[in-house]
C-alpha cells in the first residue's frame, strides 16, 4: 500500500530524527528531510529521503522526482514491500511541481518500473531540469512542451498565486496534490492540454547584479532570466501579514552569493523574534548553493525594505573583497 502524509506544520528534520520519529517503510520528499539524498535499512525496516535543497551541489544532484525515477527502475520496491506486496508511507510538506511529480511515480509505480512512456520521461526530465534550477534551465519560451508542462501544474501554481501556501493547510495541499496526479496521467496518456505561458513580473527594487521581484505569472522566472536577470529575492505576502521569500540565481556560476545572503537574513531573523533566546529549531532560512528562502512553516518578520538591505549589504561586502 503506498500511502501519502501532508505534514504541513513540522519544520525540516534531520535524517536522524526522521528514523526515530517514523515508522519503517516511509518515503521523505522534497525538503521534509533536511540535507542530501539518503536511506537506511533498519532491523524493521527500511527508510530513505529523496532531496535537493539543502547541502548539496544544485547543479549535480538530481531533482526530487528524477531521484524517484531512478530509485524505482533501481528496485526500490523491491526493497519497500512486505507480505503483501509494495508498502510506502510518503511523507511531504509541500504540494509543488517536484512533490507532485514524486507522488505520482510512486503511487503509479507500475506504470514506472517497466514501461518506458516516452511523454512520462520527458515530462521527468524537464521537471528535473526546471526544478535543479529553480526555473532558471533555458528552455525557448514558445516550447509546446512547457506550455503543457503548465497546464499539468496550473492547480499548483493558481493555489500559489492564492495564497493557499501560507495557510499551511493539509487538506488544501493534499488536494492540489490529488489535482496535479489526475493531470499528469492525463498528460501522459495523450489527453493533456495546453496553457500559455504568463511570464509577468514587477520589479519592487533591488540592487547590483540582483532584483527583488513581486512574481506574478507562474512562468514569472522565465521573463525575469530572459530580461537579463540573474539573481533575484521574490516576496510573497502571507496571509498573518509576514512574508515568503525565494532566494536565488540563475546558476551557481552567477556571482551573487545565495549561501552568504540566507546566512545574513538567518541572522536577522533571529534579533527580530520575541523572544531571542529561545531557540529556532529547524524551522530557519535555508537552501543551497543557487536557490533557498524563509522559514517554511512560519515564514519570515523580515519586510521587504529590510531584506533588501541585507541583501546589499552582503552584495558589497562580497565585491570590496
């Protein structure tokens, strides 16, 4: 039986953590474990964590879902089964693009472990490129394929452009889940369709060699690299009146330093809370080497005007060295 868990309220744990809390024969997708890819076999059972957000290389580690293809053509579930045959209880705290396309290769992993659907592959392999780069991979923007790619994950981005995230509700992210699962078979069977891309965007600041950006369509990234912006930190306003914030840049070659800039804002973070002795937990601004951002399950108190001068503050700091 392959089970889905929404946990929308739990910050990222460590793989540690994550074995002791769990029963046997569960799945972490995508940032529900912090830190790279891993997978133990325990005496009752096995575990494994597929992720690429934090503590890895971006560009040389697999999206979630490419890490999922390649697990299940590898024997995962040969492995995740018991008596009465595959068992997996996955668990994710998010519902986007990477998760979906997770979910569905293992709910539907027959269809994975010995048919070689070209559109299933295709469709893994630009969400894997897309993904790796934070929406920065430069395909042509009139690409039939992405504007079906935009239409399988319309559910997803139209809950995202809502709102909906920030309510950290599981039954609206499981829904969205479910939505993007019946779209994708879809797609994969020939009876998708097509959406347009919206490449819109407002520029709200920013300064040299990055921009703070208000995304408006969900193609927003692709107009932003293709007006020649490389690096950029995206706001989004929640619902409790904080704020979402993305960091990132095109690729890691791209001299704005994402690492260095989650750190300061971190740090910020930390002296703007009520209490600053208490502790943070896992709960904190994090991500990798070309994209991160707040806080996941409480967002961030930061303001945009504050986050923008951190972030230039670091800028200088990196070009007078």
């Amino acid at each position: 039986m392959i089970r889905l868990h929404v946990v929308t309220d739990v910050p990222p744990m460590n793989f540690k953590s994550f074995v002791q809390t769990h029963e046997p024969y569960t799945v972490a997708l995508d940032g529900y474990v912090k830190g790279g890819p891993q997978w133990e076999r325990t005496p009752q059972g096995p575990y494994i964590t597929m992720n690429h957000h934090e503590d890895v290389d971006r560009l040389a580690t697999r999206a979630t879902c490419a890490q999922t293809l390649m697990a299940i053509r590898q024997g995962l579930f040969g492995l995740f089964r018991d008596a009465s045959g595959p068992r997996a209880d996955v668990y994710v705290n998010d519902c986007d693009e990477d998760v979906c396309t997770s979910w569905f290769l293992l709910k539907h992993h027959c269809l994975v472990q010995g048919t070689m659907n070209p559109m299933l592959n295709r469709l893994v392999a630009m969400e894997d490129a897309l993904d790796s780069t934070a929406g920065a991979y430069p395909f042509p923007a009139d690409l039939p394929m992405l504007g079906e790619l935009n239409w399988v994950f319309e559910p997803y981005r139209e809950f995202r452009s809502s709102g909906g995230i920030s309510l950290r509700r599981p039954l609206q992210f499981a829904n969205v889940i479910d939505l993007v699962e019946h779209r994708i078979m879809q797609h994969i069977t020939g009876a998708g369709k097509s959406v347009p891309l919206d490449t819109r965007y407002n520029r709200l600041g920013g300064g040299v060699g990055w921009a703070m950006v208000d995304e408006i369509g969900a193609n927003a990234r692709t107009g932003m690299f293709s007006n020649g912006i490389s690096a950029y930190v995206a706001v989004r306003p929640r619902a409790d009146g904080r704020h979402t914030y993305t960091v990132g840049k095109m690729s890691p070659f791209v001299p704005f330093d994402v690492i260095r800039t989650l750190d300061a804002l971190a740090d910020a973070e930390w002296s703007k809370k009520s209490d600053p002795t208490a502790p943070d937990g896992d709960d904190r601004w994090g991500g990798s080497d070309s994209v991160g951002g707040s806080p996941r399950v409480g967002g961030s108190a930061l303001s945009p005007k504050e986050v923008e001068d951190i972030v230039n503050e670091v800028v200088e700091r990196n070009n007078s060295h």
